[in-house]
C-alpha cells in the first residue's frame, strides 16, 4: 500500500488522519453490528453493539486480537455461569456470583486474555432464567456478531496493519531525530539552545511511540508475503536500535546547557557543520527508506565527517583551560559517536529488511 508516500503532508499528518480512520472504522462497526442483529430474532443486540464498539483498535491485527479475546473470554463466562447456575440453582444469585467471578479472576491472572469472562459470568449470574442456556448462547452470538463487525469495518474502512502503522511511525520518529540533532549541533556551535528543549521532547517522545506500537504488532499474525512486497519485516534488534538512540538523545541534551567558552575559528566550524548535516541527511534518507524501501544512505561519508568532528576536538582540548569545558567537548565527542553507531546499525538493519523483501 503506498497511501502513506502519497498522503498530503507526509507521514505526521497520515499519522493524525489515524485517529480520524478509528472513528470512522467504530461508526461502520457498530452500525453493521446493529442491522446484522435486525436480521436475527435475537433480543441482545445492545450485547452486539458493544462489544463492536470497545472491538476496534487502530489496526486490523489489533482489531483481529480483541475481538478474538473477547469472543473467548465471553464463551468462557458463559459456560462458567451455566455450569454453576445448573450445579446451584436459581435461587441462590450471590453464592453463584461469588464463585462465579471468583473463578473466573483466577482464570483471568493466569489467562489475561480471558478477562471479559468477568463480564458475561457476572450477568449472566445475576439475571438467570428459565432458560439459562439459551440466554447464555444469545449472548455468545450477539458478541460473536458484533467482533466480527469490528474486524470488517477495520478490513473495509481506510484499513492499515499494525506493521505498517509501526514502520510509518519509526520513520516519522527519526526525521524528528534528525531535526533535534540539527538543532542541538547549532546550539553547541552558535551557543543558541532556544528550541532545543521543544525538538528533545517531540523526538524522544516519538522514538517511545514507535516502539511501543512495535510492540503491539504481536497481535497480528502477518501474512509473510504480503509483508515482503509491501513493507520492511520489522525487528527486534531494529527497535533496540531506536531505543538506544532514543537514549543518546536524551544524554546528548545536557550537553546543550552549557555554554561552549572557547572559540571556533571558520574552518572548525565548517568541520562541525559538515558532521551535523551528514547526520540530518543520513537520517532523513533512512526515514525514506522506511516508507519506501530504497535505501540510499552514505554511512561511510558520514563516518569520514565525524573523524574530521573529533580532529576539531581535539585541535581545541589543548586551549581550553577549564577542566568542565574540556569534559564538554569529550562528552560531545562520545555522544556523536554513539549517535552514529546507533544509526550505522539502523541502516544495517533496514538495509537487510529491503534485501529480504527483494529476494
């Protein structure tokens, strides 16, 4: 799906439009839930509709995942309540309903995936009938009904896996990286930090959202080869990757509170600049690469600008006298460093996803 390289204004605003997508996916969700249930002679359709509701998620595996828990977790409430009401009787509601949630919790710390039992086993409990068995079996339908109509209007309506939704928003966390790195290389040469603490927020905060709906992608069971034609298989060391980087930022920052007391003649900031845009520019291709599986990066290049960048340093540690702006400029040194490895390792990795994809 190229939607996203397509989207008008790139990958933040497709990520915005997101929540738009979720909504609308709800709206067809619970509506196709409400005449599904017109067409059976069932008197649960309110069991339907919500379990529509609270079914869908922002992907069609997440989707796929709730509602299959919620369809298990109902049947066994149900089965739990029923076997219980017929061992008790009718007339002893809270003995039924104490054992019956009790069980069922138990059930739910071993099994999480089972928690809406507590639902249906509860209900189910409190309001037994004469015919428990068939009320119970109305409910399982209706909820079965109302999952299934959450998984269509995820697959029908604007539907996007949590893989792609992973991969766009990673790509979308590292141009944000490279904006903060630009940023801060200014602010240690220029001495102007005014919008370093705004950029660190946006891009450290991006960096923990993509891992974290990395790691809601175990919800789906992707189909590999869809996968491979139409995005980078993500991976686990792809996203340790992001999470190490996303530290280097965050020690990178205190480097840019203190205000640099030596002097850069032009060609040390020339050498500084070269080394600070390299970085922009090999982020910004590796988000590319991301969305559009053509790696085009020159790490090489930019490792040969951060040995001219450590030349400078240590051109400048000798005329520096205070021991603190020494350890400065040191600190800095390591943390372009480990910003680079960092992104070193990213472009060996995507670089291997693309090679699968194309073999």
């Amino acid at each position: 799906m190229q939607l996203l390289s397509r989207f008008p204004g790139g990958t933040a605003a497709f990520l915005q439009w997101s929540e738009l997508r979720t909504t609308i996916q709800t709206v067809v969700a619970v509506l196709l839930s409400f005449f599904l249930m017109q067409l059976l002679p069932l008197q649960t359709v309110t069991w339907a509709v919500f379990s529509a509701l609270f079914v869908v998620q922002a992907s069609v595996g997440g989707t796929v995942g709730t509602a299959l828990r919620r369809v298990t977790g109902a049947m066994v409430g149900a089965v739990l309540a029923v076997v219980l009401i017929v061992l008790i009787g009718t007339d002893h509601t809270v003995t039924t309903l104490s054992l019956g949630v009790l069980i069922m919790s138990v059930l739910s710390i071993r099994w999480p995936s089972l928690s809406y039992g507590l639902v249906t086993v509860s209900i189910i409990a409190v309001t037994p009938g004469i015919g428990v068995v068939e009320e119970a079996a109305e409910k399982l339908i209706a909820v079965a009904i109302g999952s299934l109509s959450a998984i269509l209007a995820s697959m029908i309506a604007f539907p996007i896996s949590a893989r792609r939704k992973a991969v766009t928003q990673l790509a979308d966390a590292l141009r944000l990286a490279a904006d903060y790195i630009d940023t801060l290389m200014t602010g240690v040469i220029d001495g102007d930090g005014r919008d370093i603490d705004k950029q660190e927020s946006k891009a450290i905060d991006s960096l923990r959202a993509a891992s974290e709906v990395w790691e809601r992608i175990s919800l789906e069971r992707p189909d590999r080869t869809y996968h491979k034609r139409h995005c980078p298989l993500l991976s686990k060391a792809l996203l340790n990757q992001t999470n190490q980087l996303g530290n280097c930022l965050a020690l990178t920052r205190q480097l840019s509170t203190m205000r640099p007391l030596y002097t850069l003649d032009e060609e040390q900031v020339k050498a500084m600049r070269d080394f600070s845009d390299s970085l922009y520019d090999q982020l910004t291709l590796l988000s590319d690469a991301m969305v559009h599986h053509e790696v085009n990066t020159d790490i090489p290049m930019a490792w040969e600008h951060y040995q001219r960048f450590c030349e400078v340093v240590d051109d400048l540690s000798p005329e520096v006298h205070s021991q603190e702006q020494r350890e400065h400029l040191m600190a800095l040194k390591w943390s372009c460093h480990a910003i680079l490895t960092c992104l070193n390792a990213l472009v060996d990795e995507v670089r291997g996803s693309t090679a699968g994809k194309a073999a």
